[in-house]
C-alpha cells in the first residue's frame, strides 16, 4: 500500500476490512507476532511459562486493519530485572532528563521523580540555572546539572561558545545513560532548542535511547532529522502534538476512522521510530504493526501525567533493551524493546492513575499518582518473586 493512502485513505467497505483481517491472522507476520508474545511470558512459579492463551493477543479489527491489545502485564513482568543482592548502583538504570526553564520546573521534576519511584538507581536532570535551585529543592533524590541557558542570557557574539561548551559538558556525561528524555519543562526558546538539538545528535551517535516529549517535540516537528530513521527514538504526542506531526509530516489532518493505518504510515515516513499517540487507548507502534494499551486509568485529567509517562517508558525502554540483548533474541523474531517500553509506561501510569483516583477523586493530582507508581509496580510484579 502507498504512503499517501496509507495517510489518508478513502474509507473501506466493511466486507474488505473482514477480509483483510483474516488473511493477517492467517499470515507468518502474525503468527511470528504470537511467538514473540509467547516467549515475553512471565516465568511461573514452576518453572514453567504461563498458558499460551493468556499470552494470545486479542486481534481487533479496526478501519486501518488488526490493532494488537498488548499483554502489557507480561510485558512488565518479563522485562523488569529481579532485585539481586549482587547487583550494585546504576544496574538497574541511570536516565536523564533534559528539560526545564524558568518557567517551568514542575514537568522535569515529575519525569525524574517518576523513573526513581518506577526502579531506576539514578536520574539526571539538566536544565537552565534559573531552574536548577527550584528542582533541587522538589527533592535531594535527583542529581541537577545547571547547564543549559536560554537566549536572555547568553550574547549574540558569544552564542556558538556556549552551545560547544553546553554540548561538551553533556557529553561527559552522556554514555552513562541508559535512555534520555528530552522536552519536559523545556520552553521554546530557540537558543536553548538549538543546544538541545545538538545533545540529541550526540546521543544519537552513541546509540542512547531518547524518549520525546513535550516541548521536545515541538522541537523535532520543526527539524524531523533529529530523530529520522532512528530505531532508538520514541515520541509520546498527545492530542494536540500528533496532529501536528500528522500535518508536518504526513500533510493531512488526523483520520480517526483509519487511525492504526495513519500512526503506521507516520512512523514509515520519519523512518524507524516508535511512536505512542496518547489517548482514551494508548496507540504505539514502530511502523511494523499496531499495539495498543486500553486499560482504564482515571478520568481525572490533572496536568503531569505526560511527564510521568516519559519517565516511566525511558525506564522500561532500558530495561527491555537490556533483556532483549542479555537474551539474544534471534533476528528473525526480534521484537522492538521500545515498544516493550511504551506498552509497559502505558500500563503503569494508568494503574497508577486508577489507585490515586479512588482514594483522592476530583482532588487527585500528579504527585497524588507519583506515590502509586511503586504499589503498582508490586501488583504486577512482585519485588520478592
């Protein structure tokens, strides 16, 4: 099928969609789709796997074709590491947020905050100077580098200096990061997106994990080449965003009745990256084949859960990364360990979500949902197992 009708299609007849859902059960595409959901199952107590058909994926059949409704509590029990004695600080992640100005602290802190409570050993947060004594002060958990600074503050003649020695500090931090996120509490000021720019061609050079949220993708809507074909890049727009790439990218409005087949055609066309469209059900895929997480959160829509949400995924992104490879999969039944992290963020935060909402209400907030991550991350997975 071509990109511009996989963009925006005519609609089908019913009959055709029947059709076509069945010839993909019937197809190697799916049945390597239950291989791979079979061999993430948890582990039983026995030693043995948990039944095949609790692991099978319910195949839906949507406008744009199957939409897969991801096992995510397997997901989240297989790639989370077990706590081992013998373990020792930064093995079971070291993230970084890039993100935070003046005007916004709250969104890096959340993100930060967020990775510590789901089971990361350390997380980074590398933000303007005004921002830097505002987010120490949310919590002494977060290591804050105040290196970042915005046009306000830096000369014209001075500007290529300080964005080689912004970069040049980054960078001797940069390899010990498992995944970072950029966009949290970033602001839009064009000195600072041009200095963040260049951080993400660095950690794309070292094969770093990058979640993008936020302001962030405010910043790759307007320059795709930051995160064109890169199999390690993962963005989370919500509404507003993803119609925005949608229009930049695709140039067309959103297609709600061809939806799996529109995000499909988007992650094509910025070439091998992971997107997950937020939403009543999370929408993710990485221009293979469409999953989705429709568990019920909260109807509560505070502010901050995006930001827990990019936190919680560049968690999991890593860990699955790291399962994946300690685990060798074959390449011919390889699966992307960015989607394994987005259907597991996706999971944990509308957990989380639910658990807040029934004990606070209306009166929920994000640091309400924050103090749940752990519990929910125990529910699902036990630390003792």
């Amino acid at each position: 099928m071509s990109l511009s009708m996989g963009a925006c299609p005519h609609a089908w007849q019913q009959h055709h969609l029947h059709h076509r859902g069945r010839m993909w059960a019937a197809s190697p595409a799916f049945r390597r789709q239950l291989f791979l959901l079979r061999s993430l199952a948890p582990t039983c107590a026995d030693g043995g796997r948990a039944s095949s058909s609790s692991l099978r994926p319910h195949l839906m059949y949507a406008a744009a074709g199957p939409v897969y409704e991801a096992d995510a509590e397997a997901v989240v029990r297989r790639i989370t590491p077990p706590l081992d004695r013998a373990r020792h600080k930064g093995q079971a992640g070291k993230i970084a947020i890039i993100g935070g100005c003046r005007e916004y602290t709250g969104a890096p802190y959340f993100a930060a905050i967020s990775a510590l409570r789901v089971g990361a050993d350390l997380s980074h947060v590398f933000c303007t100077k005004d921002a830097a004594t505002v987010i120490k002060s949310y919590s002494p958990e977060l290591i804050v580098h105040p290196i970042l600074e915005e046009s306000y503050s830096v000369r014209d003649d001075e500007r290529e200096s300080v964005s080689s020695s912004i970069l040049a500090e980054v960078i001797k931090w940069m390899e010990r990061f498992d995944c970072i996120v950029v966009g949290p509490g970033l602001g839009r000021d064009s000195f600072l997106m041009d200095c963040v720019g260049n951080i993400m061609r660095h950690a794309r050079q070292a094969n770093i994990p990058t979640v993008v949220d936020g302001d962030g993708l405010f910043l790759i809507t307007n320059n795709i080449g930051l995160v064109e074909d890169n199999s390690l890049a993962i963005l989370t727009p919500n509404v507003y965003e993803y119609k925005r790439l949608v229009q930049k990218v695709l140039n067309c409005e959103v297609n709600e009745e061809n939806a799996s087949e529109q995000l499909t055609a988007l992650c094509q066309k910025i070439g091998g990256v992971t997107i997950m469209r937020k939403g009543k059900a999370d929408l993710i895929s990485d221009g293979k084949k469409v999953t989705q997480v429709s568990t019920f959160g909260s109807p509560r829509r505070c502010g901050g859960q995006g930001d827990i949400l990019s936190g919680s995924v560049a968690v999991f992104s890593s860990w699955a990364r790291h399962f994946l490879l300690s685990n060798e999969q074959p390449k011919e039944t390889s699966v992307n360990p960015m989607v394994l992290g987005c259907i597991a963020g996706s999971l944990l935060l509308r957990k989380a979500a639910a658990l807040a909402f029934e004990k606070n209400k209306r009166s929920t907030v994000t640091t309400d949902i924050i103090e749940f991550l752990g519990q929910s991350l125990e529910d699902i997975c036990p630390a003792g197992r």
